[in-house]
C-alpha cells in the first residue's frame, strides 16, 4: 500500500489564516483554496466528537483510522474541493 508512504497532512501554506477563514462568509470565498480551507475548518469543528479530521493530500484519497490517541483522518486527493466532499460522502 501506498500509506506508509503518504502523509495525512498537506505540506502547502493555507491561502489565508484559520481565523480569517472562519470569519469568512462563504460568498467571499473566491479561490478553490479558500474554500478547501473553509471547509476542512468547518468539518473538523463540526465533526471533531466523531474523533476524525479531515486533511489534504498530496496524493490519492485515503482513509486513516484512529491510531495511538490519534483522530482517524479523512485524506481527499491533491487539495480538491470536490475530492473533499466525495471522501466526506464516504465517510457519512
């Protein structure tokens, strides 16, 4: 498998800061990234209790279960919007 060569967290610098993502009304969000960002900020506050998290990934979509303490994670394919809400889709 290609997991152990994978990491569930994205290496890319977010386009604006988590808090400045937050604030953002959906509307204003002009940029895939924006949005992914959004996204996963939103999913992860609002799905936290299920111990899960949603991240990008540099690669090919993947689930990771909970491990040693660790929520499992929702890895989506390359940073894609879409690819995020097909894996959440998944997921539910």
């Amino acid at each position: 498998t290609t997991s152990s060569l994978v990491s569930p967290h994205s290496i890319t610098a977010p386009m604006l800061t988590p808090d400045q993502v937050q604030r953002s009304s959906w509307k204003t969000l002009t940029t895939e990234p924006e949005q992914v960002d959004w996204l996963i900020l939103h999913f992860n506050d609002w799905f936290s209790h299920h111990n899960v998290t949603l991240v990008k990934g540099d690669f090919e979509p993947e689930y990771f279960p909970a491990i040693n303490q660790q929520p499992a994670k929702i890895q989506f394919a390359h940073g894609f919007f879409n690819s995020a809400l097909h894996e959440i889709s998944h997921w539910s």
